[in-house]
C-alpha cells in the first residue's frame, strides 16, 4: 500500500470533524471490516439473548404447568393422551417418551417387561440430553464472541495504529493533529469490539447457570418418574 | 420462526443505539494553542570549544550598552532625604503679629475707670475688677518675648551621611541591573569564556603524539588502572621549558618504569609544533595524564583554562 495514499485517507480527517461517521469512513478497509463484523456480531448476540431469554421463560412456565398437572391427581393416561397429541418440549416431553415406551412394552403382541425399567430410563436420557442441546444452541456463539470480540476490535485498532503511524511516516509530521484522528479511528474499532463482547460474555454466563438449573430439574423429574414406572411395573408383575 | 423476530429485534435496537450515537457523539475541539518551536544546535566539542574564541577583527559597538538581566523602564532612585520644613520657621514670627493685640483690651479697661472717677470718686468694684486683670496681662507680656526661643533650639538637622544610606537602596549582592533593552553587544569573550584556548584538534594532536611515543612497561597493560600525571612546560617554540615534572606520586618497581617511560615519552616527543605560537599562553603549562586503561581514550587535563 502506497504511504501517499494512507496520509491521504487520513489527513484530511481534522480533529474538528471527528463524529462516528467520519471516524467510520476515513478507516481502513480492515479497519472497517473489523467495524462491520464486531457491529454484525453485537446484532447476532443480542438476537441471541433476546430469543434465549424467551426460550428460557417459556420453557420454565411449561414445566411449572406440567408439574402442577402431574402432581394433580389425574391419571397418568390421561394425561399422556392430552399430551402426546401435539409435539412437546422438556418435562412434557420427557414424560411423553417414558410413557410411550410404556405402552409399547404393554400393548404389543407380547409383553416384554424384562428389561423395561432400563428401557424407560435409556429413553428419558437421550430426551433429556435433546433438551438440554435445544437449550444450549447458540450458547456457543455468545461465548465465542465474549472471548475473542475484544482480539478481533484490537485487531482493528493495531491496524489502524500501523496505517496512522505510516501516515505520520509519509507526511513528515508528528503534530498531534496529524496523529490523533487515526488513532482515534483505530480506537473505536476496539471500543465497537468491547461492545460487542461485554453483553456477549455476560448473556452466558446468565444463560449457562439457567440451562444447568433447568437440565437439573428435568434429571430430578426423570429420577421421580422412572421411580414411580419402577413400582407400576413390579405391581403388574 | 422465533430467532427471526429476535433478530429483527436486536436489528432495530442496535440502529435506534447506533443513530443515537452518529447525531450526540462529536468530539469537541480542544483549543491549544501550536508550541513554538524551541531551536537546538548540536556542537561538536571542537565548535564549542571554539564558540567563545574572542575575534580581534569584531566590529566595535558604538555603545557598550550595560548588561542587564532583566528589562524594565528604569526606576529613578528616590529622593528620600527628609524633607526641609521651612514653614515651621515661619511658625514663630507669624505668631508674633498677634502679640500687639493684648495692650487693646489693657486700654480699654484703663479708659473706662477714668469716666466713673470723673462722675463718682467712690471706688468702683468693677473698675477695680478690671484692674485685676491688668496684672496677669502684664505678665503675658513679659513672657511673650521669651516664646520665639523655643523654635530655635530645634535646627532642621541635615545630616549628610543619613541621606548617602538612604540613597544607596540597591542591594550590594546584586551583579546586574535593570535596563530598557538587553545588552546583545558581542563581548570581545568574557573573563571564563574559553577564549583563545587550545582547539580539539591541537588537544588531539598532542595527545596522538604523546600516545604514539608512549611505550609503557610491558606488563602495564594487564595491571591495574595506573594513571601518572606530567606537568610539562613548554616554550614558545613548542621545546620543553623545564623536564617534566611527574605530579602522581608512586612507588614501587612498576611505578617507577611507567613514570619514565611517560618522561621519555614527553622528551622524546619535542619540538610539539602542532601547538600554535598565537595561543602560548593557553598551553605555556600543562599537565597531562598518562593512562594505562584509558590510553588510546584519555583527555589530557589541561592546567591553565
């Protein structure tokens, strides 16, 4: 890149325009590749956190409904037939899955209790550990963006540093003047990557505690249930 | 699907923040005023050395302007002297008109006790009354002469010693004064200036040459640092006044083959005409250190600078 170039892109930027526009386009063309792909993931993040938080109200309140309901009194067919009819997640799931291989083992041509119990408890892991992967997705991707988002704006901004300073170079001139405006540019790709970063980092950390605290309920109601097939089965028998 | 509103969502936010931001963030201008620009020369020792050579043919100054360290309008030194009152002189003979006027009243009272002798002999008590008073007026009288004495006894003292203190304010530590302009006049080179000394290149000559006949002891080298210092006075031909003195006291086999070794080296070593007969003075007596560990780097000391 020629030095000429880079003190043109830059010296025209005087310290009396200096808004984020300005900043943005006197940039770079790393520099604002940076910008753009910190400014995109910071989107991505908090359309993460948005559909997280909901996903993780709604699932609470379903499983508080279906423990109300499971808990009630009613008959446990009864129930799996309100259920099973439409497609369920978490602790209904779980249930459906345990009861479905209920029936099956009972309802077929011939019974096959023998092995039952484990069956039961072999399905309601692997639904359990479907769960926990629907409540984890994209999880990843916030904690990737909260480790490396402040690499990548640094990134920016050593490269912005690198070009000011061939500015600097090229002009001959080591007035502030000549000096500030690139590196200020170059500071705010850092300043967009810490943005991106910090809510990244603590959307996370919020929403791994919540997927630890629901993944133990759903365990806990799994222990409960396959008590209760547990002593149904040796009744039958 | 749900992930599509959020993110639609998280889209609108970041625009709504982002905007925010475009329209409130400027960065404001500090106001500093462009530095000026402090000049520095760099001197190579033999250009500074020779700065302060004094110029015979420099151009005189039609004024010597005296050399001042601050500038500022003059101050005339004040006029302190005690102030010569000639109005309390005049005090004591304007006093006297006024002393005429005590003999007014005496004749009035003396002409009113005439007309009521003149109707009535009887004793008035109110004429006698008022020749009472004459008597106390007679000795006012009599006192009034003595008051023109007092002034007099106090002679404005002009006391020539206590006006020259009064006078000399300055403070005698003080070596520069104040004036309306800064002497720039070129100085023909100042008592410490380094006027008129041995140059770099003489130095270095001289030491080369001294160097260059120098064969210490063998063994020297390896020794500690052993440093011996020869006054050597030269003639004006660069010839050698007296033998040089060795200034570094020693002892020791050792000791007594290096010193001779730097003796023989500044015998050997004339007639030094590297030194300029125009700057005799500067190098008449020198004193020079021979160095076993600084030998191929040592400065000479040079005596009378």
């Amino acid at each position: 890149m020629n030095p000429a170039d880079v003190a043109q892109s830059v010296l025209p930027l005087t310290s009396s325009d200096l808004s984020l526009f300005t900043l943005f386009w006197h940039a770079h063309w790393i520099v604002k590749l940076v910008m753009i792909g910190l400014l995109v993931c910071s989107v991505w993040v908090w359309a993460i956190a948005i559909d997280k938080t909901v996903l993780f109200n709604r699932t609470r309140r379903a499983m508080d409904r279906f423990e109300q309901a499971f808990w009630s009194g009613q008959s446990l067919d009864e129930l799996y037939r309100s259920l099973s009819a439409k497609p369920s997640h978490s602790m209904e799931a779980l249930f459906v899955a345990a009861m479905r291989e209920w029936k099956r083992s009972f309802e077929g041509p011939q019974r096959s209790i023998a092995g039952l119990q484990m069956r039961i408890e072999k399905v309601m892991q692997v639904t359990i550990a479907r769960e926990i992967e629907r409540l984890e997705r994209r999880l990843l991707v916030l904690a990737t963006i909260g480790s490396a988002g402040p690499f990548v704006g640094l990134f920016g901004t050593v490269w912005g540093i690198m070009t000011s300073f061939q500015s600097i170079a090229a002009s001959k001139n080591t007035s502030l003047a000549v000096v500030a405006p690139g590196i200020a540019e170059a500071l705010f790709a850092t300043a967009i990557g810490l943005v991106a970063a910090i809510p990244a980092t603590i959307f996370y950390n919020k929403f791994a505690g919540e997927v630890n605290k629901q993944a133990q309920r759903l365990e806990g109601f799994a222990d409960e249930f396959s008590a209760i097939l547990s002593r149904q089965i040796d009744d039958r028998e | 699907m749900q992930m599509r509103t959020a993110s639609m969502i998280s889209t609108g936010l970041h625009a709504a923040v982002l905007l925010f931001a475009v329209v409130t963030f400027t960065g404001k201008s500090l106001e500093a005023t462009p530095v000026e620009a402090l000049p520095v020369d760099l001197l190579s020792e033999k250009e500074f050395s020779e700065m302060t050579k004094g110029v015979k043919d420099a151009p005189k100054p039609d004024k010597p302007k005296p050399l001042v360290e601050k500038i500022d309008t003059p101050k005339p030194v004040e006029q302190q002297a005690p102030k010569i009152d000639t109005k309390k002189e005049i005090a004591p003979t304007a006093e006297k008109p006024p002393e005429p006027k005590p003999p007014e009243p005496k004749k009035e009272a003396k002409a009113e006790p005439e007309k009521p002798a003149q109707e009535t002999p009887k004793p008035d008590p109110i004429a006698e009354k008022l020749k009472q008073p004459d008597k106390p007026k007679q000795e006012t009288k009599t006192e009034q002469p003595k008051k023109p004495d007092k002034p007099e006894k106090k002679p404005p003292k002009f006391d020539a010693s206590k006006i020259a203190a009064l006078l000399d304010k300055r403070d005698p530590t003080r070596n520069a004064a104040t004036g309306s302009e800064l002497s720039s006049s070129p100085s023909l080179g100042t008592a410490s200036g380094l006027a008129a000394q041995l140059s770099q290149s003489e130095i270095d000559a001289l030491r080369a040459r001294l160097m260059a006949l120098w064969n210490p002891p063998v063994g020297a080298q390896d020794a500690n640092s052993v440093q011996i210092t020869i006054r050597i006075r030269f003639k004006r031909d660069g010839t050698l006044e007296i033998g040089p003195q060795v200034l570094t006291s020693g002892s020791g086999v050792q000791f007594n083959a290096m010193r001779d070794s730097a003796v023989r080296a500044v015998l050997v070593g004339q007639p030094y005409t590297m030194l300029r007969p125009d700057h005799y003075d500067s190098w008449k007596e020198i004193d020079f250190t021979f160095d076993t560990k600084e030998m191929f780097h040592d400065i000479p000391v040079r005596r009378p600078l």
